[in-house]
C-alpha cells in the first residue's frame, strides 16, 4: 500500500481541462470538505480528470456515504451464505452442489427521464451483475412504482418501462417469474424501476471480481466506449426537478440485448475457460469503478491507457472515456499470456476485446494519455476512503401526525359491501398484473415452475429434486406512516409469499429507495427502516447478501414513500411439492391460518375509498410470523394443501378472490363465513399482518389444523370452495358480500386493459 | 434420431429444443451457424429467439447464414425441419414457407398459454396426435401475426397447408382465442411437401406437468416415430 500523501509530480491538467474552482467541485457533486480530502489525498489539487473519477467513486451511488454505517447493523451471515455484500452479487448454497446468486437494483432516475431505455438497461446491468459472478442467469423479477394511473404521463412511464425490461429481457432469454406493480400519488414524479436477477452455478464456478497478479492484462470487452452515460453515478445521486427530463436525457444509456445475449454466452464460456482471473460489468461510472473496485478488490493497482479503450466517437477524453456508462461492456483481468484464448472466445461470440491496461503492485489507480499520466490516485482510499456519514433523523411531524389519524368512521359501513368490494377488485393495485406479465416472456429456458401472478415464481433447478422461489416485496404506505413497522413487514411478506409456495426463506437482497437523505426526516426514514429490516432478518434467519441503496428519489423537494424493495429467495427440497395460490377443487376446505383485526392504517381501502395514506400499519408480530412460515413449510412438504395464498393489500377479501380467480381460466366459487366480532369492513379490507388463507381436500382438514396447533398457529375453517363460474360469498354478522364470480374476473383482470389499451400519448 | 439445432447468435431457445428432443430419446447436437453442411442429420429444428436481435426484421439476417443453404438443400431432400417462433420467422424469410409474420395485433408481446386444435395428423412433427386434438402451449413473441397475399392464402387453405390453429378450449376458431391476429387463427402450418413446419407456439415448453401442460410432447414423439419408420434422409 503507497502512502497515500506521496505526490507523483508527473500528473499534469491535460490542455483544455476545465481550471478546478469551487463551482466546479459543487458541480461535482462534492462538498468543499470532500474536496480537502482528495487534496490530501493526492498532496496536490486534482486534475479535471481526478476530479471526475473521485466525483463517480465518492457519488452515493458508488461509495455509499450516507448508508453505509447504518448499512453495517444489517446481519450478513448464515451457513448458507458462500458471498455476502461486497461483490457484484450475493451467492447463497442451495444444496445439491448448486449456488444462487442473486441481487436487485434500481433503475429509478433513467426512468423518470426515458423509461424504456431507463428500464431496459436496468435489467441489462442486472443480469451482468449475475453472470460476472459465473451463473448463468435464470429468473428476473421486476418491483415497479408509479403515481395514479389517471395522469396521462404516468401511463406514458409505466408503459415505457414495462416495455423496456420485456424487450430486454425476452430478447436475452431470461424468464420473468414475478414482481410486483404498485400506483401511488407518492411515486408521481418519482417512478421506482427495481430489477432482480438470479442465477444458478455450480458451487465450484464461483469467480468473483477481482484483479490479481502483476502484470496480468485488463481488457475490454463487448460494446465500445461512447458519450453516453457520462456522469450517470453522480446523476443518480441529486434531486430531479422539473428540468430534469430534457437536460438529463443525454446521462441515460441505451441498451443492446442483442449484444448482451452474445457478453452473457462469452463471459460464462470465458470463466469455464480458466484463462481469466476476474471479471466485472462497466456499470455504474463505468471503467472507473469497475477497475478501481476490481484493484481495491485484489489490494493491487492498475494501470489503463486510454488511448487504447476502443471507443465509438473520435476525440473522447479521458475524463468521457473513464466516466461513460456505455452498455454491455465488461472489463476482464486474464492470465498474462492468455489474451489470445480470450479473443478467440470472444470472436466466436462476434465481440470485441481489447488490452487497455494491466494490473499493477503499486496500489495506485493509474490512467496514462498516449503513454502520460491524466491520473494517478492511491486505489484504496478512491474506493474505500469515500467519507462516510451518520445524519442527524427526526421524524417528520406532519407523518406522526397522518399516522395518529382516528380512522374509526371508515368501520362504520354495514350491509351490502358488494359494490365497495367491486371497486376494490377493480383498483389498479389490487387489479390483475396480467397486462404487464403477459409482455414479459415467462417460460424461456423451461424452467418455470410458477410463473408471475402468484406469491411468489418458481424455477426448478434441472438435474435436482429442487426448486428456487423468489419475490419482491414492499408497502411503501407502511414504511412512510411507521418506517421501522413497514420495513419489518416488508421482510415479513415477502417471508410469507416464499413460505406459501412451500419454500424455506433463505436471504435477500434489498432496494434501499429513499428521498434525499441530507434531510433528516428523511435520514430518519432510512435509519428506522435499516433497524426493522434488520430485526426481521435476524428473527427470519434470512440474511442480506447485498442490494442496492438509491437517494434522492425526489422531484421538486416532494420524496417517494421510503420504499425498502426486499427480494427474497428461498429454497424447495422438493419442487414438486410446490403450493400454488388458486383454490382447485370444489368442495375443498378454506381455512384461515391467523387473526383477522380491525387495522386499518395504510390501508387500500383507504387509499380507494377516502384516497388517504394514514393511520398507523398494521402490528406485526415477528415470532408469529416465523411460526407460520414454519407451519407452512410443514403443510406443504406433508402434501395436505390444495392451495396457500399470503393476505396482504386489500385484505382477505381480496386475498379470497385472488384464490378464487387464479389466472381466470377456471374461476371458483366461494362461500365463506366469518363470525368474529369485527366490524365488517375491517374483516373484509383490513390488512392485519400475519395471515394466510389456505385451501384443503376436506380429508386433510383435521391434519391441516393439527400441524397449525403444532406451531402455535391460529387457524379455522372458514369455508367451502364452490363450482366453476359459482357465487363468491362472504357473510358476516353485520354485512355480506355476494356476486358471480364471473363479475370479479371481469373487473379484476379487466381493470388495467381498460385503462392501458387505448392510444397512449407521451406528454412534453 | 440424430437432431441438428441450429444456434443463431441471439437464439435463446435452443438449450429448450436440446432438453425436448433429448427427453424423448432423440440424440440433439447445436449447430454453430457458421457450418454449412449438415450432413448424417435426421432432422432439423431451428429455435426461437432474437437472432441477431431481430434488428432489421425478424429473421431477416439469419436467413443469410451460412447454414441456411444446407438447411434449404436438407428440406429440398424432404428433410423434416421444424423452426419456432423465431425459427417460424427465419424460415418464412428465406422463402421455405410461405407468407410473413409480422408485429402482433396488440402491438405488445404476447406472453401466455394458448389453446391450439392439430389440423393435420399426416406430418412428420403430428403423426401422435389425433385430428382436432387441442394441445395447451405456451407463446411468447412479439411478431406472430401471420399474414400473406390474398393468392397465396387462398393457396394455404386451398391444400390444407394449415398445421395449427388458435382456438379456445372448447376447440372454437374466434378472435378473442387469436393471441396476435394472425390470418384465420393460423398458428403453424407446412410447406407444399409437408415436410418443414413453422410454428409460433413453443412445443418445448410444454413437455412437462411440473412445468404446466405436456401438450408440445406430440411433436417430437410424433418426429421420433415417423423417422423411425423412414429411412434417415440426410
């Protein structure tokens, strides 16, 4: 390791190069004690150059300043887990030989600009992460947010950004196997656009990104080096405002599936080839944290030159070079005297490969012009030395004051609640999600046990008995009303929906999406949601193997509901014995594993009936939760459920006809009666934490409930499945609700079409 | 049953095609497109996909690869040759079926279960399974929205050219059961001789309960027979 105050009087500003003032370390997105630092750094002022690597590097987006303290409290173990954060993606054991990897991120700021490009290569950055690791990748799932779909620009972004990660991930051949699609005014300005890729390897295929061994060469590989994306990092970290879209387009990349397809073959047959030593996707701040990360990786150096990067334009600088964010590019460290094997590898997958640099013993991040020196920056502190913060967080009083809302005239409904129980079928949150999943290719690579639509996608893995189930999962309403509450239910869902289909809740990867966390009643949502997430985690043994953090998701100084996205995986022994969400058979047994409340907070009855975000999120119970999980687990392998479906948004209701509907080709009847004393809004809408509905021949019914008892699990029978096209009814002491089923499926699954599928037009 | 699957670069379903036809008992090779010859093939079965991103037009640059001469003189011999969905596409563009697909109706890509009805059991790929039959498989394409000149589609009806067709899961030809508007629900159909089908539903999806519905099954139990009574025609 050099002494990091060594001055290197070689490195000159470049003719041209911008002087360095105050306005331009701002512009920069750094601080002035930021800018000391570098300084000291150094032992001199920083070149234009210097000035933009440290600029990506220290970007929140790359070197975490405001999260990575609390990021630490998060717990990162477990005997499963083979790589934890720090890595391209995290890798769990899955047994049988075999290794996950998996990881989310986000997307957010090039959506909000250009949502299909923005989410098109979201995926594309997504999968890169994966495949660098040496899976192949094998599932994507999508977590999308936008404001109501009433304002035609929001249709214009979901549309877009639908698009955009089916086409690029149809066109790779990646199966989507789920996700989720949430409508908010909170997200109006704001969409999220968070993808989630998993792969399979065998255990012994792991490689990880680092550069090792002196004189090995770094090259270059896929797509070449263009203008686009300079600064996506930096951009990525600071507030949109009503001008972001135009001036910000330039900073959105665009996506090439094709090509990636043709990286994704290569770089798996390079890492099976043994001719390289590491391997890591130019994403974010492209060549300067991909090699800056892989040298603080492997307690190396690197030198590039950048004259040699293959590039797309003439007369690119270096600052361009190193800071574009140009896509399907990967930078690999091979074994000197190997570069041939890989070009060869590469040729026959039509891809270019280039030796721009090589790896050094000197600790230094080099960059040479035509052989003289643009930057020359000590490796560690570039990647580890960016200055971390601990903000001050007090919780915002107008939020306290919604969460403390009296809500008890929203119970007073009585009768006939099947009109508001068709409203709510129909609202496009708790409406079928056909409309997106259908335009995502969902059975590529024959895989797929579950497909979207359920609790959570299935995928076999071939070869083994077993199954890999995954999900996504956050109630951004909860999360802003009570953070440290809707974070721990966040986890605790997305526990559920994995337990529903008969999978045991592994790990997760996590999408921190936040406001500007230089605001403390922001930093305060962070922080509580960081400490519920952790709480869950410990209490569900799932641990985080990594994620994603993305700040500044505000527009005009209005944030985004805190929106923790936990993606989480889990493993089936015996993929046959899976658990879907549909009810199957006419006759069989409802029962309801759980306790119906009268929560309200949060709701969407709420949201749909009063178009409130308010009240306090339902309770959640952590160790009656890891109970369920367990009873289901004990259900499904013992082979005595018919179906299991987690009630969550909307209530049992709508958790009811979400069974009873299945995909709408063989929709059942439902008759159901509950006498708890409970108004009967509250026993329809509420979403009480910690319940779900399962179904069972009426033989199995005493067993079911027996193995419930076992754990400590509430549970009774509440119904009867009916006939195909039947009655879905739900009576109760002080109201019902009673239609043909035929009328649900028609408002739900017609719900988004009927909104969608007219000429949409993009606004300004 | 030697099975030549051709590999495009961007084909995305010829590890599917490999696993299909391997289940079944065939002996599947991938075939690099660069090759031109495919000589000792029993069969030939070009995958779905994005072959070369279907940039210009679906399938439009596959059809100029190398191997697409061989595979045109493997059909000339009356070689059977199966292309799916993007395979369907790249045989249409080089001239071995007739007609186009082209964007699907719905102007979105089309992800789903459909229901087909088996119009012709005298092929090689549909000799398993009985006329009329109705098979559940998966689609999953963007442009599947068959069409033709009039001429050309009078000819298609005219001699039965039709293979499968889109219909509910009562048997019924409607539009609400055409997934992307193609011409009389036209999923699937032959070459004059019978022996090169192109279809946009993806039979190897569907060859397993686990993974939802064996429907796709026939066809390459149906191939396995039918060659096993014919002598290899490479």
């Amino acid at each position: 390791m050099s002494d990091a105050t060594t001055t290197n009087p070689e490195v000159r500003p470049r003719p041209g190069d911008p002087e360095i003032t105050p306005e331009l370390v701002a512009e920069h997105g750094l601080s002035p004690e930021e800018y000391e630092r570098i300084v000291k750094i150094l032992g001199r002022a920083p070149t234009f150059t210097e000035l933009g690597v440290f600029s990506a590097m220290w970007s929140e987006h790359c070197g975490y300043k405001n999260s990575k303290r609390m990021l630490r409290l998060l717990p990162t173990d477990a005997p499963w887990v083979i790589q934890g954060p720090g890595e391209n993606a995290g890798v769990i054991d899955v047994g049988e030989g075999y290794a996950l990897a998996f990881k989310i991120e986000s997307h957010n700021h090039p959506s909000a600009v250009e949502p299909y490009q923005g989410a098109a290569t979201g995926v594309g950055g997504i999968l890169r992460d994966i495949f660098t690791m040496g899976a192949r990748p094998v599932a994507v799932l999508d977590s999308l947010r936008f404001g109501d779909l009433d304002s035609p620009r929001v249709r214009y972004l979901f549309d877009g950004v639908v698009k955009g990660i089916g086409d690029y991930g149809n066109c790779v051949g990646i199966p989507n196997i789920g996700g989720e699609t949430v409508f908010d005014r909170g997200y109006e300005g704001n969409p999220i656009v968070n993808a989630m890729c998993l792969g399979l390897m065998k255990r012994e295929e792991l490689i990880t990104a680092t550069a090792s061994g002196e004189g090995n060469p770094l090259m270059a590989v896929g797509a070449r080096t263009g203008r686009d994306g300079i600064h996506g990092a930096t951009f990525a970290s600071e507030e949109l405002s009503e001008d972001s879209d135009e001036a910000s387009r330039p900073q959105v990349q665009v996506g090439d599936p094709f090509t990636e397809k043709l990286l994704l073959e290569a770089s798996l047959e390079l890492i099976a080839s043994g001719a390289i030593v590491g391997i890591q996707d130019m994403g974010a701040a492209g060549i300067t944290s991909s090699a800056s990360e892989m040298a603080g990786r492997g307690g190396s150096g690197v030198e590039l030159e950048m004259s040699a990067v293959p590039v797309r334009e003439e007369g690119m600088t270096p600052y361009e070079i190193l800071l574009s964010e140009s896509q399907e590019r990967m930078l690999v460290v091979a074994k000197r005297g190997r570069e041939d094997e890989v070009r060869r590898i590469l040729e026959k997958w039509e891809l270019e490969a280039e030796v721009i640099g090589r790896v050094t013993s000197d600790g230094r991040f080099r960059v040479l012009e035509h052989g003289v020196p643009v930057a020359d920056i000590p490796a560690l502190p570039l990647t580890e030395g960016c200055p971390t913060y601990e903000r001050e967080g007090v919780e915002s009083k107008e939020i306290r004051a919604l969460r403390e809302t009296d809500l008890s005239e929203h119970l007073i409904p009585r009768g006939d609640l099947t009109p508001t129980f068709l409203l709510m079928m129909g609202s496009p949150n708790l409406a079928s999600k056909r409309w997106v999943y259908h335009q995502y290719d969902s059975t590529v690579r024959t895989n797929t046990v579950v497909r979207p639509g359920g609790d959570a996608g299935v995928i076999r893995i071939r070869g083994t008995k077993r199954g890999v189930a995954a999900t996504t999962d956050c109630n951004g309403r909860y999360v802003y009303l009570e953070p440290r509450t809707g974070a721990m239910i966040a986890v605790a869902e997305a526990a559920r929906n994995v337990a529903c289909v008969g999978a045991l809740p592994s790990a997760i990867t996590n999408n921190l999406n936040f406001g500007n966390p230089e605001k403390p009643h922001i930093y305060y949502q962070f922080r509580e949601a960081v400490l519920g997430m952790a709480d869950a985690c410990r209490v569900f043994e799932t641990p985080v193997t990594g994620g994603n953090v993305s700040f500044y998701n505000e527009t005009d100084g209005q944030a985004i509901y805190p929106t923790p996205v936990i993606g989480m995986v889990g493993v089936l022994e015996d993929v046959e014995k899976v658990v879907r969400h549909h009810f199957r058979s006419p006759g069989d047994a409802i029962v309801l594993l759980g306790t119906n409340t009268d929560e309200m907070g949060g709701s969407e009855y709420l949201y749909v009936t009063a178009g409130m975000v308010a009240g306090a999120p339902p309770r959640v119970d952590l160790l009656a939760e890891r109970a369920l999980q367990q009873a289901l687990l004990d259900m499904s392998a013992a082979e005595v459920l018919s179906s299991a479906h987690d009630c969550s948004q909307g209530g049992l209701a709508c958790t009811l006809a979400e069974s009873a509907l299945g995909e709408g080709e063989r929709p059942l009847g439902v008759e159901v009666e509950l006498d708890d004393d409970l108004p009967p809004v509250a026993l329809l809408f509420a979403e009480s934490q910690g319940r779900v509905v399962v179904s069972c021949p009426l033989e199995h019914l005493d067993d079911v409930l027996a193995r419930a008892q076992r754990y400590g699990v509430p549970a009774r029978r509440i119904g009867t499945v009916g006939e195909p096209e039947g009655t879905f009814r739900v009576t109760m002491r002080d109201g019902s609700v009673s239609c043909p089923v035929a009328q649900i499926a028609e408002v739900f699954f017609g719900a988004l079409p009927r909104i969608m599928d007219v000429p949409a037009t993009a606004e300004g | 049953m030697r099975v030549a699957v051709i590999t495009f670069p961007g084909s995305n379903c010829d590890y599917d095609l490999y696993k299909a036809v391997q289940l079944v008992g065939g002996r599947p090779e991938f075939v690099w497109h660069r090759e031109r010859t495919l000589d000792g093939f029993d069969a030939v079965m070009l995958p779905g996909g994005f072959s070369y991103g279907d940039y210009l037009r679906a399938g439009a640059i596959a059809r100029i690869s190398p191997v697409m001469e061989a595979v045109a003189e493997f059909a000339r011999r009356g070689g059977p040759v199966l292309g799916i969905c993007n395979g369907f596409q790249i045989l249409c563009e080089a001239g071995l079926l007739p007609g186009a697909l082209v964007r699907n109706a719905s102007l979105k890509f089309e992800s789903r279960d459909v229901h087909l009805r088996v119009e012709r059991t005298d092929t090689p790929f549909t000799g398993d399974y009985a006329a009329g039959q109705i098979l559940r498989i998966p689609i999953a394409h963007g442009e599947g929205n068959y069409e033709a000149d009039p001429e050309t589609l009078k000819r298609i009806e005219g001699e039965g050219l039709v293979v499968f067709r889109y219909v509910d899961a009562e048997g019924r030809v409607t539009e609400v059961a055409n997934p992307n508007g193609s011409w009389h629900n036209i999923a699937g159909l032959v070459n004059e001789a019978g022996n090169v089908l192109g279809m946009m539903p993806h039979p190897e999806r569907a060859v397993e309960r686990l993974l939802g519905s064996t429907g796709g099954l026939g066809v390459f139990t149906s191939l396995l027979h039918s060659l096993a009574g014919s002598a290899p025609a490479g």
